[in-house]
C-alpha cells in the first residue's frame, strides 16, 4: 500500500515521476516468480484486484497490477480451490470481472492512444519495457500484423478466463459470461471508432477467451461463449475500419495458433466461421462457405468483402495446410471471383492466390494436399495467361478513351489480378518447386504485354511484377536459363509461340516508352548471358541480343545505359572473335571519330565509349586475340578534347584493366601489344588513385 500510494489518482496529482518510478519497481519485484509466504497470499491477491481500476489508479498501477494478477493466477493454477475464499470470492464477482477486463483498455497501448496529455505519466514507458522483458512471461512469440494488439493483454485474459472456468461452477460461469462479461464487450463496443485502445481491448478479450475455451471440457460452454461474441463481433468488423484489420488478423491468429489436436479445430469451428462468413451464424454444426465475392449480387459492400478476405487470409497464415476444410471452403469462389471488376477485392485475391502457391513451396506439406488445392491454381493461371495474353496484346484503348460509365473488359481485370498473384508469389519465393517456377515464366509474356497496354493501373502492376521477376536474387533462383530456349531462342522449337517471338519481345521491350520495361528487357538479356553461355555460344541469337543493347546503349537514362553495360560484358563471353570485332567497329561508330569535332553531343559519345568499356570489362584476367584493338580504341577516346564524364570513364576502364592484369602483365599479357598500343594506353590511363 505505501507503494503504490504515489502512483493512485489524487486530488494533487500524481508525485513526481522518480518517485512514481521508484515505487513501482518496487511493485514489479513483489511479482516473483516465486509464489508468496501463505501468510501474505490473501493479502498480497486482494491487493492486486483492488488495484485492477481504471476509474481510480493510473495506467502505471493498472499495468502493473495485471501483470501480478497474471503470475499469481498462473503460479496457482492447480491449486486455485485451495487459495483463501476472500479472494476467490472477490476474483468471480461480477463487478471484479468487470473491472479486471475494463484495466486491458489502458494496459499496453501506448501506441493507440490519441492524447498522451490523457495519461500524462513519465514513468509509464520504462516500467512497461520492464514488464514485457519479465522472464516469466509466456513464450509466446509471434510475429504480429499490427502494433496495436498487445499478447500480453490476450494472454492475460486466456489465463483469466481458464482460471474461472476451473474454478467456478458451470451455471456460474455462463452466468459470469452473459453478463459481466456481456455488459463489458458491448460498452466498449458502443464507444466511438476513435478511441482505438477501447476497440483494440475488445478484440484482445475475444482472443484470449476463445484461446483459453479450447481446453474447455463442456461444448455448452463454449456455446454459451459463442451465443455473447457472435452479435458483438459482427457489430464490431461492421463499423471496424480498414487500420485496424490488422488487429483482427492478429486476434484470429492467436485463437487458432498452435493446433496440436484435430479435436481443437473441430473446438473452433466458430472462428473459421467468422474467417469465411462473418455475417452468418457462427456456431453452426458445419463450416460455411467463403461468402460469394460479387457484389452485384448480394448486399454485401465492397468493403465488407475486403474485410472478410483479411479475416480468411488471417487463419491461413497459422492453419496453412492444417485445415483441408479451410482451404476447400474457399477455393471455388477465390478461382470464379478472379478478374473480380473492383480494384481493392483483385488485390486481396492475388494474396489468397498466393497462399494456396506457397502450398507447392512447403516441404512439410503432404504431397495429397499440394495436388489438390496448390497444383489447379498453378495450372489456371498458365492457362488464363495463355488466353488472355493476345487480347491484352490487340486492345489499346486506355481509361480516358473508354465511354463515360462503361466497364473496363474482363480480360483487363483478370490480367490485373494475376499480376497481383505474381507479385505476391514473386515477393515470398523461397522454394525451388518446378511448378511454380513454370508458372512464373509462362507468366512472363503476359506481363510484357501489360507493361505496354496504355491502362496505366494494369502497366503499373505488370511493370513491378517484371521488376520483380528479373531481381538479382531471382534470377539465380528462378530457371531462366533451362527455360532460355522457350523464352528467348530459336531453336527448332516452332510449335511454341514464346520461342519464336521471344527475342523480337525483348527488342519491343527494348524500345518501350517507360524506361522500366527497357531496363528489364535488357536485364532478362544479362541473364540469359549469364545462364545459358554454352547453348547461345556462336549462334545467331547471341548476335541478336547484342544488337538490342547496342541499340538501347543511347538511352536517356543513365540506369537503362548502365544496366546496357552489364548486359554487354555478360553476353560476349558466348561470342566468337569476329562478332565481337564486329561491335567493336560499331561502337566506335556510334562515339564517333577523333578527335571530336566542336559541338558533339557528350551523350552520343558516352553510349559508344560505354559499349567500349562493356567489351573490355568481359575478360579480366586474360587478353583474347580482340582485346588488344578494343582497349586500344577506348583508350583513344580519353582526349583532352572529349567531355569530362567520358575521359573519367576511359581512365577508370583502364586503369580497372590494368588492375586486373598486372599480376601476369610482363610474363604473358604484354607481348600481345605493339609499342604504339601500349604508348596510347599508358597516355590515356590517367593518375592511378591512391587506392588503385
């Protein structure tokens, strides 16, 4: 009681904060983990109840308090009949209940309070960071989607609620439930949307009441259970706004987290319920359907069907392949409901699209259940790619040319919402499944042709999607080069669409109007280089490629010429002498002659030096018959007449070359040079820096 003193409301205010600090240390180490002296129990039980109120203690005490009560109820968890009857007495009254659940509403929500000047309280944060540090909290450890939801507060209540069960007789209980409990969710409930900790309270109180109803003996108990959550939840997702789904999805992954028993799931039929129809009665004897996602029609808003696509993706994210019946209530109407005509359902189907691909990626999942839900979403998409592709690649009317209120065409939809799909599979590929990289790739084309559709939200997304797909990191996961010869190579493979138009497509992305799709044409380039050097090695297409970075050399953005650079030095490792002596000549076509006549453009200049430098750059530690003229051609162009970005670029071409040869430079790289070859590079080389 002396401790806690300067932390309760007074007419004066609360004392100072080091002394409010001091004090409730004192008050977190009187939460042992060891249980008290049987002297003090009683006390040391009705102390933490009393000093469970909002209405007369602060956030500090009230935190504090909850934490106690959590340990002691969990220490004594076996022994609960044995405590004194004061105390019990006190813990199942009603107004108690009250109170205790009323304390989660200014426990852990820092961040969801609008108005710090409402609990004014410098002591609070550290003390709070104390607490969640405390060793004897549970281990629960899950990543959360929200920062709202607190675990410490769902915990707290599962242990409260297991706690009463046990100890009070079932009549009692359902009592307890339909009404101090009842009177509680439906007053925060009933509070306005901005007072978020209220609402984010509510939320933890259902979480952990059905968490701790697992372990329940009596199915009329938990349907006691049911009968108060399920008008206050749909109340509650109804006026929920989009910020705060977060929070549901987190409370849905802590009812169903860690199902070790099938009798569990059957114990939770209600949430998955509420995941896959929240609108219809949650406790039914059998699972719902997922609700039909066409909001033409039926009364459900948009809105509302983006909130109950959350909710479902919220228990596919703990249940994953656990729950068959999970996966088969949804799949028909995720698969008929994509190309859906609103923007914001698209999004969250390529999401559940995602789920039921990552199937394929798990290597715990049994083979049975990839077959059946993950394989015919792969092969869907491989098809509806292959349809839709020509007419994404025929339509070229844009958003602002279509009528006034006319639609926008089923296969503009569909496309948008398997770029979703990819992007998501894309954004969490692991795996090395064969399926799902087959797919991603037969996808490919389809997202070329979206990049150039003058839609611009189907351009946007196919655009990020190609981004994605051709990554650093992807590119050495994904198989473009086992699949080179369907994609971009002509060889002898003239039934397949892709192979015979795949270069002219990565020449048509070349020249694309949106700098993106020319970097990425040029990428897919480079590692096909890179992937595939023995197959494309002397063959024509080789040639080809180069051809396209040569071209996209005079680009106007810098990231598209460097990505050019790159592309080049990877693909003419797979060329013959002559091919690159060919290109040779053209780059020094394309800089120009020397010296530089007054008023040449720098730009022009760059692109052939640069395409100079991609050819010396291939062969680092060795000097092929070509290298000699090459390096010597580049190094001409370091005159003291040339731009200044392309002097530095000759100097640092150089001086990388010698770098990279010095090792061997006199026993066996220097006699592939003539005197005047070497007097032109040691001119042209510049100062070596310090580090060089």
């Amino acid at each position: 009681d002396v401790a806690s003193a300067p932390v309760q409301r007074g007419a004066g205010g609360p004392s100072h904060w080091r002394y409010q600090l001091l004090c409730t240390v004192a008050l977190v180490a009187l939460n042992s983990p060891s249980a008290p002296n049987a002297s003090v129990v009683e006390s040391y039980g009705l102390w933490l109840l009393k000093g469970v109120d909002t209405s007369k203690f602060t956030p500090l005490l009230n935190t504090v308090c909850l934490h106690g009560l959590m340990q002691f109820l969990k220490q004594n968890a076996k022994t609960l009949d044995k405590l004194p009857t004061s105390f019990t007495d006190k813990l199942r009254n009603p107004e108690s209940v009250k109170k205790v659940l009323k304390g989660l509403v200014v426990a852990h929500h820092e961040s969801l309070r609008s108005s710090p000047q409402r609990y004014p309280e410098t002591a609070l944060n550290p003390v709070v960071e104390v607490v969640r540090l405390e060793i004897t909290w549970p281990f629960y450890r899950s990543s959360r989607l929200s920062t709202g939801f607190s675990i410490h507060n769902a915990l707290f209540t599962q242990t409260f609620f297991r706690a009463l069960a046990r100890l009070v007789p079932e009549n009692e209980m359902v009592s307890l439930l339909e009404g101090a409990v009842r009177d509680t969710l439906d007053s925060l409930a009933e509070l306005p949307s901005e007072e978020a900790d209220s609402h984010v309270a509510l939320l933890e109180i259902f979480a952990g009441a059905v968490r701790a109803s697992r372990k329940w003996v009596s199915d009329s108990l938990r349907s006691s259970l049911w009968g108060v959550l399920d008008p206050v939840l749909k109340k509650e997702i109804g006026k929920a706004p989009l910020e705060r789904l977060g929070c549901w999805s987190d409370a849905l992954r802590f009812c169903v987290y860690d199902l070790k028993y099938s009798g569990d799931l059957d114990r939770l039929k209600p949430v998955l319920n509420f995941g896959l129809d929240w609108k219809k009665h949650l406790d039914a004897p059998t699972l719902h359907l997922l609700v039909s996602l066409d909001a033409s029609k039926t009364s459900t808003t948009t809105l509302e069907l983006v909130k109950q696509l959350r909710l479902y993706q919220s228990l596919l994210i703990e249940l994953f392949y656990s729950s068959e019946a999970l996966l088969e209530a949804a799949m028909a109407v995720i698969r008929e409901s994509f190309g859906n005509p609103y923007k914001q359902i698209r999004e969250e189907l390529g999401r559940c699209f995602y789920f039921f691909i990552c199937l394929c990626q798990d290597r715990q999942c049994p083979p049975a259940v990839k077959k059946k839900f993950s394989a015919p979403f792969l092969e869907y998409a491989r098809e509806e790619a292959k349809r839709i592709q020509p007419l994404v690649e025929e339509d070229t009317t844009s958003a602002a040319e279509r009528l006034e209120g006319a639609a926008r065409p089923d296969f503009i939809c569909l496309a948008e919402n398997l770029a979703y799909g990819l992007i998501h599979t894309l954004l969490g590929f692991e795996g090395r499944d064969p399926e799902v990289q087959k797919t991603v790739v037969e996808m490919l084309p389809l997202m070329f042709a979206g990049a150039k559709h003058p839609d611009t939200d189907l351009s946007g997304l196919s655009l990020n999607a190609l981004a994605f797909a051709f990554s650093p990191h992807l590119i050495k996961t994904l198989p473009y080069g086992e699949t080179a010869a369907e994609m971009a190579v002509s060889l002898s493979k003239e039934e397949s669409r892709v192979a015979e138009g795949g270069i002219e497509l990565l020449g048509e992305g070349a020249s694309h109007r949106h700098w993106k799709v020319r970097e990425i044409s040029v990428r897919l380039s480079e590692s096909l280089g890179a992937s595939c050097r023995l197959c494309l090695f002397g063959s024509g297409d080789t040639t080809r490629l180069l051809d396209i970075c040569r071209k996209t050399l005079a680009d106007e953005n810098a990231q598209v010429r460097l990505q050019c650079q790159n592309a080049i030095t990877a693909l003419v490792l797979g060329c013959e002498e002559g091919v690159v002596r060919k290109f040779t000549k053209e780059f020094q076509e394309m800089a120009g002659p020397l010296p530089p006549p007054p008023g040449t453009k720098a730009d022009r200049v760059m692109s052939g030096v640069q395409g100079l430098a991609a050819l010396v750059g291939a062969c680092p530690y060795h000097v092929p018959p070509w290298m000699p003229d090459t390096v010597t051609a580049l190094a001409r162009y370091g005159h003291a007449r040339s731009a200044d970005q392309v002097k530095k670029l000759v100097q640092k071409s150089l001086q990388e070359f010698f770098r990279t040869h010095q090792d061997a430079w006199k026993q066996q790289h220097q006699r592939h040079f003539s005197e005047e070859q070497l007097d032109i590079l040691d001119a042209y080389k510049g100062r070596p820096a310090y580090f060089t």
